[in-house]
C-alpha cells in the first residue's frame, strides 16, 4: 500500500511539474483587443508576455491571476476587476 501510493505521489508530482503555464498569453492578449483596442498588436504582446514569463516567475504568476480574473468576467467586469492582476501585462 505504502509503495503503491509512494508511486502515485512520484506520478503526480512529475506530471505536475510538465505543467509550465496555467495561462495563455495569447487569450490574456486577445482579451485585451477584443475588449478595449481593436488594433492592438496581439502577436506582440503574446510574444513580449511569453519571453518575460519564462524569465520571470513573478510575471508569470502575475500572467496566471490576470486570465483566471478574466475568465468569467465581461470586458465591463474585468475592466473594474482586474485591474490589479493585469496590470504590465497589457496596458
């Protein structure tokens, strides 16, 4: 029992540790343009977000609680609540 649940602890902490970004630049990015400027550039952001998450884990923790204050929000709601978390990530 003790090895069988010493294995599932491995598994899970070895998948877990496959799992990099829990967000999406280009979804934080595309929110942004649909929400507050049409002809924002998307590609640049998405590639200015993914470059400074991957050397930055508190941009990257900061990318993570923008999209998940986001996610069930309007752009009228996420516009009040999100401020915070999103903040440097887009403008």
């Amino acid at each position: 029992m003790k090895l069988g649940l010493l294995g599932l602890a491995y598994l899970f902490s070895f998948g877990c540790s496959q799992v990099q970004n829990a967000y999406d630049c280009n979804h934080i990015c595309n929110r942004y343009s649909e929400c507050f400027d049409s002809n924002y550039d998307v590609s640049a952001c998405e590639s200015r977000c993914k470059d400074t998450a991957n050397d930055n884990q508190s941009f990257a923790d900061k990318a993570e609680s923008c999209q998940t204050c986001e996610d069930d929000k309007s752009c009228a709601g996420a516009t009040f609540s999100c401020i915070d978390e999103c903040a440097g990530i887009v403008p």
